[in-house]
C-alpha cells in the first residue's frame, strides 16, 4: 500500500486543535482510496521555544526534507515577541523550502452565506519570499541606521548594507521592501497557468506603484512582460486599496488575484472573511521542493482551547495536500464530504459560521461522511 510520510507541525493557539481534524479526515481518505499516512510530529512553537529557546533547528529542516509533505497548524502566542515564532518558524520554512507561491483559495459553499451577499470563487496566488517579508531592516535609536544585511532564498543570495542617517537624531526604523526578475516571473507564470487551468481570462494584480513607484513599478512591468507569454489571458492591474474596495462589492468579478506578499497576507483574510469566515480559508506554500499546507489564519489565542475553532479551513488543507501527492480521488472524497457537512446546516454548524459544533465534533461530522 502507497505510504506517504507527513510532517505535521500543530503549533500554538488552535494549531493542534484544527490539525488534528485534518489529520483524520487524511486518514479517513486514506482508508477509503488505499493510502497510507505516516505522520511524524515536530513539537516547534511556544511552548517548546519558553522550554528550550529554540525555533526551529537545522536538523528538523533535514528530516522535514525527506518527507512527501507537511501540515502546520499555526505559531505565535501572546506570551512571545511578535516575529519570534513567526518568522523563526514559519518564514524560515517557506524560505527553506522556497516555498515560493502561497496558494489560498477562497469559495462559498452552499449553506455559508457571504456575509454581504454574492458569491465567492477567487484564488490567491502570493508571492511567498520577497517584498517586505526579505527581512532587510534595522532599528536606531541614535537617528543612524546602519547595519549589513544578509538574505538567502532559492534563487540568490543576497548582502549588503542598509545605511541612513537622521540629522535629529531621533529614534527611527526601516525595513525595505525587495523584488527580483526572476522571484515576479515565477509567481506569474504560475498564475497565468493557473488562470488557463481555471478556464478564466484574466488575472488580477494587486499592486501599488502609484505611492510606492519603485518597489511595485518594477512589479507592475515585469509581471506586464511576463503576461505577454499567454495570450489567452488578460492582465488587470489594480491598486490594492481599490480591490479591496471591489472585492468587497463585488467578488464575483475576481478569479486569480496575484498579489506581492503583503498585500496578499491581508486579501487573503478579506477573501476568507467573504467566505464566511476564517475558519474556511486554506492555503498550501508551494514549490518544487517540499511544500506546506496550512490555513490562512493564526492560531487565535483568542479562542484557543474553547472548541470554537472551525477546523474546515485544516480539512480543506488536508484535501490541498492530498490533490499535491496525486491522491485526487481521496481529496474529492473530502471536499465533498465538507460540502454535504456545511449543506445541512443548521446547530450543526461550526461556531463560526453560527452553530453550536465544537471543533472535533465538526471534525467527526466530515470524516463520518468520508465513510
Ligand atoms: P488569527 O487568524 O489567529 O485570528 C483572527 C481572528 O479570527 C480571531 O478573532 C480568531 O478567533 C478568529 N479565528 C481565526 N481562525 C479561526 C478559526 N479556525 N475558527 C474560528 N475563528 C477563527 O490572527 P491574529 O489574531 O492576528 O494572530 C494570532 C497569532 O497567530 C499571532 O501570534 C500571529 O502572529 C499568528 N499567526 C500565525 C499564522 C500562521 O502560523 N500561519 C497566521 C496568522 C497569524
Ligand atoms: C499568514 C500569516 C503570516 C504571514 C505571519 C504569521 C508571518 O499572517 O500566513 O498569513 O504574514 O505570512
Ligand atoms: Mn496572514
């Protein structure tokens, strides 16, 4: 029997709550289409981090490497410095594995209203290793910004020196925003490839250039240059605070919404919240090496440890991860299930989306339908 090795990395806040559903909606695949899963748990987060003072060790990045690929739930905790787990963790993981496109479908289903009225189907393809996310910045508190940088992803190294001085002295911080030829023209074909799988005509790009010419000028003739590969589809380029404005009004109109990597941080929660909730919003980090699969939200410590988190955006992780290692039937097999789970409505539903069912007994109800 195929067995598929799986590293499956829970996190804080829901993390663990949510994957845990997913981890048995892939096992429940698994039994029904004659698959496999070996899952092997890696403990990085807060606590392990408040424990040991480590993130993330070179050596979990080795194992991880020989795995076919990974479900992380979400880190960061209240408790730790912002930036700590995140990028220690997460980040580091993207840019190990050059994760390079951080893919987060956003659909409505039947039975979850969008909570303005419209529908839903749009896809985000963020760019998952540059713009401000470079990590090129530095703090000064004497007015004199100076300090060397360095940056490695998989297409390049990167070094140099960030350098500015404020004749007031006074205490300022800078963090600069990075593209590469070669980082925009990969994300796009991906998009544009997309786009022709999906049967659209356009791709939107979320940019810019009009207050930040430079950074999101670049971003705009590249991605101009790189559209020229496929004629069939059209390139719109759009202000992001003008998409939001239009997603908000009209969803509909959107399909593939390429975005640089801030900006599609923040279109991916808006798209989800259309949805009906973050609680719904999945999303894989891709690229040729190993990719990983976690929800577009965090690990809402709000809410943690009180069984109202929705874990079908982990589940239809789950099903992302299952479609990448060819096992297309079992993610059908779970997708449907999640959609007849969410058709029938009512107390039934998660939390979230205004019933009364606590995360593993939403997670019960979609696997007992995987059957
Ligand atoms: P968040 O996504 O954790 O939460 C935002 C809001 O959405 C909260 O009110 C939360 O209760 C709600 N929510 C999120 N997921 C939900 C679910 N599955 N079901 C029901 N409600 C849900 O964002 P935040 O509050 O900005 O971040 C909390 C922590 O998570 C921070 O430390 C942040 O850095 C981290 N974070 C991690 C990831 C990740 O690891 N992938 C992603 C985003 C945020
Ligand atoms: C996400 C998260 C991360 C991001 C944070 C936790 C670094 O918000 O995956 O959407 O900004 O990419
Ligand atoms: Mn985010």
């Amino acid at each position: 029997m195929k067995t598929y090795k799986i590293a499956w990395l829970p996190g804080d806040g829901i993390g663990p709550e949510v994957t845990e559903e997913a981890r048995k909606a892939v096992d429940a695949a698994g039994a029904r289409h004659g698959f496999k899963v070996e899952w092997a748990r890696y403990p990085f987060g807060a606590t392990h981090y408040g424990r040991t003072g480590e993130t993330l060790p070179d050596s979990a990045l080795s194992e991880m490497a020989l795995c076919d690929a990974m479900l992380l739930g979400a880190v960061g905790a209240p408790s730790i410095k912002p930036g700590i787990l995140e990028r220690g963790i997460l980040l580091k993981l993207r840019f190990h594995f050059d994760q390079y496109v951080n893919l987060r479908p956003a659909r409505s289903y039947e039975g979850v209203p969008c909570p303005i009225g419209g529908r839903v189907n749009s896809i985000v393809v963020r760019e998952n290793t540059e713009d401000f996310y470079m990590g090129v910045g530095a703090t000064a508190e004497s007015g004199n910004i100076d300090a060397p940088f360095e940056a490695e992803r998989g297409l390049y190294k990167v070094s140099g020196r960030l350098s500015a001085a404020f004749s007031s002295g006074c205490a300022a911080a800078a963090q600069v925003g990075v593209l590469t030829r070669p980082g925009v023209e990969r994300v796009t074909r991906y998009a544009f490839k997309l786009a022709e799988e999906r049967g659209e005509k356009e791709v939107t790009l979320a940019s810019k250039a009009n207050a930040v010419p430079i950074l999101y000028g670049f971003l705009d003739e590249e991605t101009r240059r790189v559209a020229g590969e496929f004629p069939g589809v059209s390139l719109k380029i759009q202000n992001v605070d003008a998409l939001c404005y239009h997603l908000v009004r009209n969803p509909a109109n959107y399909g593939v919404i390429l975005c640089p990597n801030l900006f599609g941080d923040i279109v991916s929660d808006l798209l989800s919240g259309l949805t009906g909730g973050l609680g719904l919003g999945a999303g894989g980090n891709i690229g040729d090496k190993l990719s990983m699969f976690e929800p577009v939200h965090g690990s809402a410590p709000d809410i943690a440890g009180t069984g109202k988190a929705n874990p079908l955006a982990a589940v239809l992780c789950a099903a992302m991860m299952l479609n990448h290692l060819g096992e297309s039937e079992g993610a059908r097999s779970v997708e449907r299930a999640l959609e007849s789970y969410l058709a029938e409505g009512g107390a039934k539903k998660p939390v979230e989306l205004g019933g009364s069912a606590l995360c593993a007994e939403v997670g019960d109800a979609v696997v007992k339908k995987i059957g």
